[in-house]
C-alpha cells in the first residue's frame, strides 16, 4: 500500500501544476513523511565538516531540497483552506506537527548557521549576486536574532525566555477570550431595542431562547456587541455594553483573567531577550528585519502624520458634538455615544444604498475591468489557460509578455462555499526561479514560472436572467478586497528574480509587503476606470458619477479620527518597547495617557482598560510593529501618487518604473531601496493625507 501510495503520488511530482485531479488525502503521509526524511537527510548531509561552506555545494542544494517540501506541503496547506471536508482535515492535522516540528529543528540548528556564517565571511560572498547575498544576509540574521550566537551559559535562560513568553502569549487571549465569554445582557423590554436592525434583534432573540430565556441577549462579540453600539438608540445599553467591553480582563473581573501582570511580565521578559541579544529594546529588535531603520525614524513619521492629521480630527470630532447636540439632544458625547452619532452622521450627509452600488459591480465587467488595468499598467497580456482544479467554479488564466511568452499562471477562486476558510488570500503553488542547466551539454538554463493561487469568499451568482444564470454582482468592499489580493498576486508572478528566497513576496520586509496590495486598492476609487469595470446587472448602465461622488465621501468620512486612533496605537505599542520601563513607578496605563494627551482628540473614560485586550501586540507578532499598518499605507499612497503628479492612473513610463524598481525586485533589494529607485526621494505622507480627504492646501 504504502509502496503504491509513493509510486505515483501526485505529491511527490515536480514537473509541472499541481494535480489536483488525481490528489486524494491518502497521499498526504507518505509523501509528507518522506520529503521530511529526505530533508533530514540532507541537513545532515550538508552540514557534515565535509561539504565547504559555498553557494553551489551547500545554499543551492539546500534550497532545492527545501523547496519540494514547501510546495508538497503547500498544496496541503491549500486544498485543506478550500476543500476543508473531514478526510482533509485529518490528513492536514495528522502532518501539521510533524511539519512544524521539522521547521524548529531547522531554526534551531546551529551547523547550518556555522555554514551561513561561513559563506558571509568568505571571500566567495563579494562575487556573489546581489540575490544571493541577501539571502545569506538573511539566514544569518534569524539566526542570530534567535539566540546563535549567544555564548553557551546565556543558551538556557534565552530559551526559558522565549517559552514563557509564547505561553504568556496564549494566557492572554485566552483570558481575553474567556473575559468576553463572562459578560451577557439579557433586556427584558422590547422598548430598548428601538433602532437595532432587524438581523441584530433575531440574533439577539435566538441567544436568550438557546439558554431557555426570554428576552434579548447581547454579548461583547462583535456581531452582537457593534450593532448595539451603532444603532441602539438606547443610551443605557450602549454603555452597559460599553463600559463591560472596555474593562474585558482587568481588575474589575476575575482575578485569574486578568492581563495585567501577564503585560508588565511580557515586557519585562523581552527586554531581556533584547538586552541578552546585545540590543537597547525589544523596539530595536523588532525593527532589525523591517523597512524602518530605528525608533526615532519611527517615532518622527508617526508624529508628523498626527501633527498633519490634527486639524481634521479635530475638525470630525466637532462635527459629532455639534450633530449630537443638535439632531440627536445629546449634550455630552461620551465614548458610547461616538459610533452611534457617527452612523447617524454618515446616515444623513450621505446616505447611499450599498445594495444600489452592488448591481453595478457585476463578475464578467469587474475581472475584465481589473485585467485591463494589470495589462495596461504593466504591459503583460492575461488569457485564459486550463488546468485540474479543486472546484468546478475555479477558474485559471495565463499571463504573457506581448510577445506570447509564458510570465505567470493563477487560480482564482471567487466564491463562497461552506468547505472554504473565510476571508481572502494570496498564496503561492510555486515560486520563480532560475534553474541551472544540469549539464554542461545543456546549454541555456531554464525558468521555473510563478503560480499563484488568488482565494476569495464573494457570493455566488444567483437567479436566473433570459433562461441564463444571472451574474454575481460585488460589493464595492469585495472588489477592493479583489484589487488587494490580486496586488500579493502581481508581487508574486511579476518577479524577475532568479533565487526562489528572495524572489516575490519571499524576503520582502513585514512593514513593506503590504505597498503592492494596498497601491492597486486605489484602482478601485479612479474615476477615469470605474465606467469600464461597471455595468448595472439589469440595464448595463455604468456606475452613475452622483453616487460615486457619495461612496467617496462616505469613505472619507472621519478619517482624521480614525488616523489619530492608529497612530496612538502605533505610539502607545512602540513607546511601551522603548522606552518604558516594566520594572518602574509608572504604570502601562500612565504612558497610554500620556500618548494620549500627545496625539489623541478622544479620551476615554478612566476606567478604560484598553492595553488589556491590545492582542495584536501582546498575542500575535506584531510587538513594537503595529506601525506598519500606516507605515505601508504611506508607501502605497505615495507610489500611487507618482501616477497622480504623472497626470495619469495608467502612466506607461510610471508602470514601468514600478515594475521595474518594485514589483519586479522582491525582497532582492531592500525596501527602502526599492521604494528611493521608484519615487526618487524618500517616502512623504501627502498623497496618504490626499485620499484620505485630508487636502492641505
Ligand atoms: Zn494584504
């Protein structure tokens, strides 16, 4: 059995598209388990005192062993995201540890960091190409940032640190999690529900009856909790509900949910780790793989954005005072009130319906609309092309250069179905590479081309028109979403780049990778593009320029408020990595306040206990790097804003430059370097200010 099962397992074959007719999840084990043994092999093998520390005898054949297990296991990883029946799952969960296991060993494994280091200080390194160099650079410093190079005593406590750390990690979400789950307000009289929508008060209906109750029930998730806060026109329940989610997993709770010493015990240990890997802060270390050079550089590009946004926060938020007072008879806005007085804000200065928009953004006009845009922008041809599937509704296309040669190939997966994991993503069924001919008699190398594997979860189409099935009609949300994956996609298909490390997205620093995705979001709001991507589902009329003069509007609305809010994120998370210390007078929530007198226009009440659920910091990698989410805005505006000063969304020479300089270049070349080649000059955050309405004059 397991002899066949190896024989021909489409797992183990190379040569071309994954084969998604003939895969079945029996052929995950074996094949897995032997690409694991065969990596293992090879570790050993290549880090023995035998093999020299060069390019060609140990850094190729790495990779090349390296890459059959990520793209056996990467088709796992995939078909169990969009085909998640039981069989699936139990292959995908039975491999799962054995796979991160193997990962670990290989982060941990000091013999290939010995090699790596060997090949940075040899003389080979300076006549390496600039690809290959950066990924040497690379593998040395994950190492290194993961205790290598640590004298042996320092080993064991660096260790320690980093195992606390991850179950301190998990505590406090679960305590998080756990401090939700707690609360529930069950209202008894109908009266207070005036003005929730009629899917909120059903759900809320159904809650109380599950537990036997009558009544209503709400709870602090968001489908329950957000409704209540934007549309209850009840004052008392807004700020019931209010006043529990912001003190979730604080002192007012159970002792044993609460966040508060797992957050000072968090700081505590990385900066220790930080101080152990001979850095100031655990800022400066997460800073050492990303786009941004140091604090201060951060610390300069978040104030100045707070500085410019200033005026029109201040601007949004006497706006809402001035509407609740008026319209609404609220005197005093307090913190419950803001998301209720701002739906009633938008409601009334541009009210739109997002069921109108939706009839206009049908299937076919939308995907020929975004293919016009990557075939003018960037100068390549996308046909269709056929290839074994997952789902009969998966489609396939090819991209080509003008003269008919194969750049790239795609899946595009649009639609919603139950076996398929929510939201949307890029992923990659093969990187680009170059490989070497393997003969001397051979006489050109070939090119191995990138396919990607675009996921969405869009409804699909339904009803019928003229005997055929009517189209599926987006949301304006779902085809930003569309142009946002499918800018990953161009990163991943248009790279040049010979060396599968750094080629695409591989190597592409965390705080830049998002410039791509985020720069084609701005097709979605040209003008000059959206006539050709629309056509009304019944009329075939294009978007009318009214009602999207409204969308833009709504989209702008309190945007210097909600930038204010990220940037005191940002602020508060860099500063605690910083200069905060864990062990002093001052507590977390003295530095929040500061930060907040610094940059904020809204200060919650005292009782807020917002770094207690701040998950994104304490629970899920983005330590001292929630920036990056502005930071990449910044870049993608500011490239777009190259089209703009061109006086052209589709500039041929800009394209090309963007191509050239970004796209093209992957992780080969640093970011910053990327982004100087591009825009000639350093990133500026006016063309951010721009679109978001935030016009200085
Ligand atoms: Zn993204």
């Amino acid at each position: 059995m397991t002899t066949d099962l190896l024989h021909d397992n489409p797992l183990l074959d190379f040569s071309g598209l994954p084969r998604f007719d003939t895969l079945t999840p029996e052929h995950v084990q074996p094949a897995i388990s032997k690409l694991l043994a065969d990596c293992r092999a090879l570790v050993d093998r290549l880090t023995s005192d035998q093999v020299t520390a060069s390019w060609a005898t140990f850094a190729a054949p790495l990779a090349d062993g390296f890459e059959e297990l990520s793209r056996a296991w990467g088709v796992v990883v995939h078909v169990h995201s969009v085909n998640d029946i039981p069989a699936w799952r139990d292959a995908y969960n039975q491999m799962l540890p054995e796979v991160s296991r193997f990962y670990a060993e290989v982060g941990q494994n000091l013999k290939l960091f010995a090699k790596y280091k060997s090949i940075s200080e040899s003389e080979e390194y300076a006549s390496l190409s600039e690809p290959r160099r950066r990924i040497v650079d690379h593998e040395v410093r994950d190492f290194r940032l993961a205790g290598a190079e640590l004298p042996e005593d320092r080993k064991p406590r660096f260790q320690a640190i980093a195992e606390e750390l991850a179950q301190l990690s998990a505590k406090f979400s679960e305590n998080l999690l756990d401090a939700t789950n707690a609360f529930a307000e069950v209202v008894a009289d109908e009266a207070e529900l005036q003005g929730l929508p009629d899917d909120a008060r059903q759900a809320a209906r159904e809650a109380a009856a599950k537990e036997g109750k009558d009544g209503w029930k709400f709870t602090l998730h968001m489908p329950s909790y957000l409704p209540v806060l934007q549309y209850a026109d009840s004052r008392r329940l807004r700020a019931a509900l209010y006043r529990a989610y912001a003190t979730r997993a604080a002192e007012f709770g159970a002792p044993e949910m609460d966040n508060t010493p797992l957050i000072r015990r968090i700081l505590e240990l990385r900066r220790e780790q930080a101080e152990l890997l001979g850095y100031a802060s655990f800022a400066e270390v997460s800073l050492v793989p990303k786009m941004a050079e140091s604090v201060p550089q951060v610390l300069d590009f978040l104030r100045d954005l707070a500085v410019k946004a200033r005026p029109f926060a201040e601007r949004d938020i006497a706006d809402l005072r001035a509407f609740a007072r008026e319209e609404l008879g609220i005197e005093e806005m307090e913190a419950w009130d803001v998301a209720y007085v701002s739906e009633k804000l938008l409601q009334a200065r541009y009210a739109f319906s997002e069921q109108e928009v939706k009839q206009y953004f049908t299937e076919d006009r939308v995907l020929a609309g975004l293919f016009k845009v990557i075939e003018t922008l960037f100068g390549v041809c996308l046909k269709p092309d056929s290839a074994a599937t997952w789902h009969e509704d998966v489609r396939f296309f090819r991209m080509e250069t003008p003269t008919g040669e194969l750049v790239g190939q795609f899946y595009l997966d649009l639609y919603a179905r139950e076996t398929k994991r929510s939201g949307a993503w890029m992923d990659e069924a093969r990187g680009r590479r170059r490989r070497r001919a393997a003969s001397l008699a051979a006489e050109t190398d070939t090119i191995q081309t990138p396919i990607a594997y675009l996921n969405c979860n869009f409804s699909r189409p339904v009803g019928e028109r003229d005997g055929k099935p009517r189209p599926a009609t987006f949301t304006h949300d779902e085809v930003i979403t569309l142009f946002h994956e499918t800018g990953h996609g161009l990163h991943h298909l248009l790279t040049r780049v010979d060396e599968l490390g750094v080629a695409g997205i591989h190597g592409v620093e965390w705080d830049a990778v998002e410039l791509p995705s985020q720069f084609m979001e701005n097709y979605c709001w040209e003008w000059s593009v959206l006539p050709g991507m629309t056509a009304h589902v019944d009329t075939g009329e294009p978007l009318p320029r009214a009602l999207f003069d409204k969308m833009l509007a709504a989209k702008n609305f309190l945007s210097g408020m909600h930038m204010l809010r990220q940037i005191e994120f940002s602020l508060f998370d860099l500063r605690l990595h910083s200069d905060f210390d864990p062990t002093g007078d001052r507590s977390v929530l003295d530095l929040l306040a500061e930060v907040r007198r610094e940059v904020a226009v809204i200060v919650p009440p005292a009782w807020h206990r917002f770094p207690n659920t701040f998950l994104h910091i304490f629970a899920g990698g983005y330590g001292a790097g929630y920036y990056s989410y502005k930071w990449a805005e910044v870049l993608s505006a500011d490239c777009y804003g190259a089209f703009e000063a061109a006086g052209n969304a589709f500039d041929p020479l800009t394209g090309k430059r963007f191509l050239d300089e970004i796209l093209s270049v992957g992780g080969s070349r640093p970011a910053i370097d990327n982004f100087r080649a591009f825009r000639g000059r350093d990133p500026q955050v006016d063309a951010l200010l721009r679109h978001s309405g935030m016009i200085t004059a």
